[in-house]
C-alpha cells in the first residue's frame, strides 16, 4: 500500500527523461517512433498506476467490507489487493531499469560521453518488448480499476436493494399490526418472583409436551388468581432460554378488560410477531400485503391462519402461548383454529381456569393443574420481606418467616393473588410485634383482603387517603383500562378546575 507514491514518482522520473533526451538530441529523432510508442506507453502507465494506488488504498473497503456486508460471491480481499500490489512492484523494477539506463545517458559529460549519448541505448526488440511490457500493466491496472468499480456498483446495488427490502418488511409489519392496544409478556413478567413456577417448567408433561410429539398442553387453574397468567410469561421466558433463535416464540394474553378485542386482532399479534422472528417472509404474507393493501382490502382470518403455518413451515421449532381462554368471548371461534394450527404441527399451550365447557375440548390433551406450591409460597414471602417490607429483612428471625409462609400457604389453597394482597398487608407493618399479630387475622379470600386494603386507605394521613381514592376512582369507572401515565395525568386534574 505504502509504496504506491514511489511508483508514481518513478513513473514521472522516467516520463521526463524521456522527453528530455528527445528535446535535447536531434539524434534521436531517428528513432521518433520507438520513442513515441514507449512515452505513450509509460503515460498510460502512470495513468493507471496513480488511479490504482488511490483503488489500494480504499481496497479493504471494496473488496473486503463490501463482500461481507451482502454477501457478494467471488469477491477476495486478500487475493485482488495481493495481485494488484505484485503487480505494481514488478512494473516498478522493469521501470527502474529504464530509469538508470536513462540517468546514465543524461549523466555523460566528455566528448566520448556526448557521442556515447547519440547512441540510443535499447535494440529495437528492447524498445518493442519495453512498450509491450507498459502495455501489459497499463492493462492488468485499467482491469483491476473496472473489476473494483464493478464490486462497489454490485455492493452498492445490493445495499439498496437491502434498504429497500427492510423498508418493506417495516411497511408489511406495520400493516399485520392489531389495531387494539395489547398486553405484553414483559409487563407480566415484572411481577414474577424468581424461583416460583419451578415445579411446573420441570414437569414431565410439560417436558414431553415440549421436546416430544404433543401438540396442545393445557394448563388450568381451578380458581382466579392462581397465578397462570404469570406462569406463561415463565413459560416463554423458558422457552426463549432453550431454543434460542432456533424456534419462532408468539403469545397472546386474553383478557375481560378489553371486551370489544376482536379475534382478528389475537390473530394479528400472534402474525406479527410470527414474522418478526421467521428467517425470512414467506411469499404468502408478502403476496397477500401486496395485493389486498393495493386494493384496501380487509383481511380475514383464513388469512392470517395461513401465514402462521406458513411461518410454521419455514422454521424447525414454533411455539404459541394463549393465556386466560376462560376470558376469551369468542372462545368457539377460536378453538377451530387452534385445531387447525394443532394439525399444521405447531405446538400451543393455552391456560384457562377449569371451566366444563373449555376443558371439554382438550380432553384428549395433556393437562397441569397450576397451583401455588408450598415451596412457591415461602419463596415468594421471603421474597416480598426483603424487597417491600419495612422490617430490615436481616431483623426478622428465620422462625418467624417461616411461620409467615406456612400461615399463607394454609390459608390461601394455592392462589397466588391472595398471597400477594396479603403480603401487601403485611409488607406495610412497621413492627415486627405488629407482624406476628397480623397472622391470627389473614383473609381467608380475596372479598376479604380487598376490603383489608381499603380500610387501611381510611388510616392513612389525609393527602395519602384522597389521592388513593382518588385513584381508585378513576381505575374503576374508566372504560377502557389506563396507562400509568394517563392515570398520573388524571390524578393531577384539580377538581375546582
């Protein structure tokens, strides 16, 4: 790379020896034609040199960077630079031999010397085979510049046919989007207390379910609460951990807040991210974008049922997670699909409390029974202690925290909900006196922890009391449910104003 200027100045040396010996000796204007053959070849040369020199320079970027940004075939960082790099330094040697050749001439200063200068110094076959030698490089040099040129066009036709195509994807995504505020897994997940869920992601029907044949796994909880809307976003955690990139993951949380959701919107989801994760669009989802947003038209669910198998069958692995069925209104609409995507090879799991008329449909399905666990329980209150309680967690004496866990587990048959709005009480006790006595009065159901809550509302000081109120005012008369910072707003609405 370095040596590209020193071949640049030879070639200019040589250039203007040339032109020198021939203003200079009248001698050697017999030999006008070899000269004019060879200062056309050498000024092509130089030509090709200097604009190869400034092609090495930037080589690594397009040969190597553009080969490994779009994948062009038989592009070669090592190979093209290598070849252009020997080659400049053989045209230098052979330009180099000239060069002494010529200062030796211009060098002479006797009268020996001036007529040894009349004499031209190459045979007519030195001066033929130098001419086709500048030919030549001036050859391999205007190739190497039109084989550079073509790998930068061919790199930078294809990155814009990239941006194009990402711009598509985004367009086309943007177009499968449900048209409803959803719920995600992570917001879920917040909630999750490590450790808990365990006893189910280690189940052998879960397990065979997973990694085996099965098709459809149901869990179901035999009340509200019990924490199954938690234990899916457990499960795609898990399944995100185990399958990696390998497998498309999709999920939809059903729920009786939003009443007027469509199942066209669940299906939307569970498309959208299905495409967001495949190795590439099938041409199913491109060809139905292309053709019914042209048109305006609207899309059914036949639709998008279809491109979910369609994805299916582009990847080695695809799950769907559907939580709280028992929420869903249009439950018999649904179940035919999951049939359907059951049969095309795609595993779901579903979750719903234990209704007759929803668990009739996957009698012949593995099933769980998902419940809090005592060892769930005892995790979840040391967890509670130590992350909300107003007792230093290390003051609490190991006794006591076991009772607490034991007192919860017996009392709240295995629903997490009842757990946390009793650990709420007791997480907000200031006094570890206070704590124990807490224990011979816990709620025996939700009506009863509720009413807990609000009363100690009533005990807080004024200011405290009335923006809970408040607040609670506002979350049970909305419509629809609100976002943190649409209730912050609401809240700070003066009432006079």
């Amino acid at each position: 790379m370095a040596s590209a200027p020193t071949h640049l100045e030879n070639i200019g040396i040589f250039g203007d020896c040339l032109r020198l010996s021939r203003d200079s000796y009248p001698a050697f204007a017999l030999f006008e034609p070899q000269l004019s053959k060879m200062a056309e070849a050498l000024g092509l040369a130089g030509n090709a040199v200097g604009l190869v020199s400034l092609v090495l320079q930037v080589s690594q970027i397009s040969y190597q960077d553009a080969a490994e940004l779009k994948g062009v075939d038989g592009l070669s960082s090592t190979s093209g630079t290598n070849g252009l790099v020997a080659a400049l330094e053989q045209c230098s040697r052979e330009l180099e031999q000239l060069k002494k050749k010529l200062e030796k001439k211009a060098a002479a200063s006797t009268i020996r010397g001036k007529l040894y200068v009349l004499t031209w110094p190459f045979s007519e076959a030195e001066v033929k085979e130098k001419v086709e030698m500048l030919h030549r490089y001036s050859g391999i040099f205007s190739a190497a510049l039109t084989a550079d040129t073509l790998t930068v066009t061919v790199a930078s036709y294809q990155e814009v046919l990239a941006m194009r195509e990402d711009n598509d994807i985004k367009d086309l995504l943007a177009w499968y989007q449900p048209k409803s505020d959803l719920q995600s897994a992570a917001s879920h997940f917040e909630q999750y207390c490590p450790g808990t869920s365990s006893y189910f992601i280690t189940h052998d029907m879960y397990l065979s379910w997973q990694n085996g044949k099965e098709g459809l796994f149901l869990a179901y909880g035999q009340q509200a609460g019990a924490g199954k809307t938690i234990l899916s976003s457990v499960i795609l955690q898990d399944l995100h951990e185990k399958y990696a990139a390998n497998a498309v993951i999709t999920y939809h949380f059903f729920s009786c807040d939003r009443p007027k959701e469509p199942l066209l919107d669940a299906l939307r989801h569970l498309v959208v991210q299905a495409l967001s994760q495949a190795q590439s669009i099938p041409s199913q989802a491109s060809d139905l974008w292309k053709r019914k947003s042209q048109s305006n038209a609207d899309l059914i669910r036949k639709d998008l049922i279809e491109i979910l198998i369609s994805v299916a069958n582009l990847m080695p692995h695809m799950f769907i997670v559907l939580d709280g069925l028992d929420e869903c209104r249009y439950f018999n609409k649904l179940v035919h699909h999951i049939s359907t995507l059951k049969k095309s090879g795609i595993k779901l799991l579903v979750t719903s409390r234990d209704l007759p008329h929803i668990k009739d449909h996957f009698l012949r399905d593995s099933n769980l029974e998902v419940r809090a666990s005592k060892d769930d329980i005892h995790r979840y209150v040391n967890y509670r202690l130590e992350e909300d309680g107003k007792v230093r967690f290390d003051l609490i004496e190991r006794r006591l925290k076991d009772q607490i866990a034991t007192a919860i587990y017996k009392q709240v048959d295995g629903s997490f909900l009842l757990a946390r709005l009793t650990m709420d009480h007791i997480t907000s006790l200031t006094k570890i006196k206070k704590i124990r006595k807490s224990l011979s009065s816990l709620p025996t159901n939700e009506r009863e922890a509720y009413q807990n809550t609000y009363d100690r509302i009533l005990t807080q000081g004024l200011g405290l009391r009335d923006v809970a109120l408040k607040a609670l005012c506002w979350v049970s008369n909305v419509m629809r449910p609100l976002k943190m910072i649409e209730l912050q707003h609401a809240l700070a609405i003066e009432d006079e104003i």
